[in-house]
C-alpha cells in the first residue's frame, strides 16, 4: 500500500523545526523505558498511538483524570484514559512473518458436505457453498438474505483470511475459527457467537471487515497526508518569509548606516572649510594687528628719544648749545607731535552661528 504520510515524514522538520521529530523507531521502543517492544514486555497501547510495555504502564502514578484514572503518556503528554488503553495487537507474536498471506480455508458451514464457501450470507453471518447460496435462494425465510461473493481474489477453495497470522479458534466456542468481525462490539467473533451473545449484530467476514477498514483508514491517510505537505509547504513559506525578514533588517541597518557616514562625511568637509575660513580671517586680523603694533612701538620709541633729547637740552648748562641746535629740536619735537595715534579699531570677535534648533529636527525627520 503506498503510503503519502511515509513519504512526507521522510523530509521532517529540520534542524531549524520548533521541534526535533519523533524517531519513526518510536513505534517500536516503549515510550517509557525506550526497550524494543517484544511480545514478552506485553505492549499497550495508547489512545495517542504510542506504545509502553506492561510493566511501565503499571509503574505510572495514575493521574486522576476528568472520567477516573488517566496515564500520562510519556511521549506526548496526553492523558489517557485508563480504559482506553489497550494491548498493541501489531506487536503481538505473530508467529509467521509478517505481512504474508495466510490461507485460511473456508467452508460452507451451512451443510454437512464440507464444501468450499463461494459466497457469505451476513444475516446468517455463514460462509456458504454454491448449492447452499442457491438453497438459500430457494427459502422464503433467506430469500432476502444479503448473499455476497467471496472476493475473486479470495477464490475457494483456500482463501485467504487476513495478512498475517489466522486468529485461531474462538476462546467460547473453540469448534469454531474466528473468522468473523462484529462491528458492533469491536470483536472477532465466530459463527457461533453471532447465533448467541452477538445476535443480531452486524457481522462481517474477518477479510472483508479489513479489506473495507483498509480502504477507510487509507482514504483518511491520504487525505492527512495532502494536509500534511501542505503543512510542510506553509511551514516552508514561513522559515523563508523569516530568513527574508532577516534579510530585509540587515540591508535595512547597513542602508541607515551609510546614510549616517554619507552626513558624517558631509559635515566634516563643512566643518573643515568653516575651519579653514575661520583660519583666514583670524590670520590676516593678526597680521594687520601685528602691523599696527610695530608702527605705534617705532612711534613710541621716537617720541621717548625726543623726550629724553630735549629733557637733557634743557637741563643742560649749555645755553649755547640749545641755541644752535633749536632748529632740529625744534622741528623733532613738531613732527613727535603730529604723529597721530590712530584709535584701535573695533572689531568684534569671529562667532561660530548655527541653527541648532533646525538641525536637531532635520535630524528627526532625517531618512
Ligand atoms: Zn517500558
Ligand atoms: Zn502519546
Ligand atoms: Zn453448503
Ligand atoms: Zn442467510
Ligand atoms: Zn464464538
Ligand atoms: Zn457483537
């Protein structure tokens, strides 16, 4: 039988999953103590379809639960009712290799000739062989009867009953073989039963109860299956959207980043030209005070040997010599005074402006 699931559960969540995904050995090992679940270790199984063997199940402190006592499945932590639970039938001893086809022979057991049953009357819940289907057919009392044909492929006169191992004689009635399912109760059954405690219950043969919960439980595989790889799909679109969301935020810092750069950059040449202007102006302002310093210190220095001369000159006994050089005095004394003291010309200090209050909110508003 092909199997979807088996197919989709190969890729399973990979390292990035929420999750790491349960071994598919799991189905095998006790969910508690992780032993191969051999037939000796009793496996149960839980409403959640994990497997623990017995002895673990009994160990386990029975929770109280909303209907009595529930077991806490080790794997998944579901809460199971104690009286879901119940034996793993797949791990039971099977006695013959699994998956074979077991010939169960079939016959009528309607007459006393031991005959191959070519067909299955489900009121009777009998295995029939051809005289009897058309005796059946005969009576008033089975003529309504639902007489089916046992499968072509289940051809009599070995048919077989179901893959792997027959289910052996009914523990009432062990004259009888189990070869019937009550879909009632649940319960292989034999002939017998459905003539006594299952009465009136709906029977089928063992082969076609399983042909036809094969067909059931492979529809709902499959439809899980779809569901399951369109999971995967929208598990798949989510890990890209995140990776591209991770992109999009480090494109995003490394864009702002060099915004940011472009107007450090950008402020360092104005602030290296308002630098050099400033470097200009105040150069050529002390070069011109420098100028005017040299000049007044020459004036100064004149007008101190003038003073000193003609201080000398006057204290001097040498009235003649006052005389004679009065010309010179004189016209030194004249030309100290003209020597006007130009004033300092104001000038007020270089400052550095800016529009702080505009420059903060450009750089709210910036990008
Ligand atoms: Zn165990
Ligand atoms: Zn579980
Ligand atoms: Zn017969
Ligand atoms: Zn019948
Ligand atoms: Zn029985
Ligand atoms: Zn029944």
């Amino acid at each position: 039988m092909s199997s979807p699931l088996a197919a989709v559960l190969g890729n399973g969540l990979g390292p990035k999953g929420a999750e790491p995904p349960e071994p598919p050995e799991l189905l095998e090992l006790c969910g508690a103590c992780r032993q191969r679940l051999s037939p000796q270790r009793e496996p149960r199984l839980l409403p959640c379809l994990h497997s623990v063997c017995r002895q673990c199940l009994g160990a386990a402190p029975g929770a109280a639960g909303s209907d009595g006592q529930a077991f806490d499945c080790p794997v998944c932590h579901q809460q199971c009712p104690l009286g879901d639970i119940m034996e793993n039938f797949f791990l039971q001893d099977s006695g013959a290799s699994s998956g074979q086809l077991v010939p169960c022979p079939q016959s009528c057991t309607s007459c006393e000739d031991n005959a191959a049953a070519t067909s299955f009357c489900l009121e009777c819940a009998e295995p029939l062989c051809d005289t009897c289907v058309e005796a059946h057919q005969r009576v008033r009392y089975t003529r309504d009867h639902t007489v089916r044909a046992l499968g072509e492929s289940l051809s009599p006169p070995v048919t077989p009953c179901v893959p792997g191992p027959c289910p052996g004689p009914c523990p009432s009635h062990p004259s009888e073989q189990l070869a019937l399912f009550c879909s009632a109760c649940d319960a292989l059954t034999c002939r017998a039963c459905h003539l006594g405690s299952h009465r009136d219950h709906p029977s089928q043969p063992l082969e076609d109860a399983v042909r036809q919960q094969r067909s059931v439980l492979s529809a709902l595989l499959q439809r899980l299956g779809d569901k399951h790889a369109a999971l995967q799909r929208s598990t798949r679109e989510l890990r890209a959207g995140l990776r591209r969301a991770a992109d999009v935020q480090k494109r995003l810092q490394v864009e702002v980043k060099m915004a940011v750069l472009q107007v450090m950059k950008e402020l360092n040449r104005r602030g290296r030209a308002l630098l050099g202007d400033a470097q200009r102006v105040s150069d050529a302002r002390q070069q011109r005070l420098q100028c005017q310093h040299r000049a007044l210190s020459r004036a100064q220095r004149q007008q101190e040997h003038v003073l000193r001369f003609t201080t000398r000159a006057l204290d001097s006994p040498h009235g003649a010599a006052l005389l004679l050089s009065r010309r010179l005095i004189h016209s030194q004394l004249l030309r100290a005074l003209r020597v006007t003291v130009e004033p300092l010309e104001p000038q007020g200090d270089l400052k550095f402006q800016w529009d702080r209050l505009a420059w903060t909110r450009s750089a709210e508003s910036f990008g």
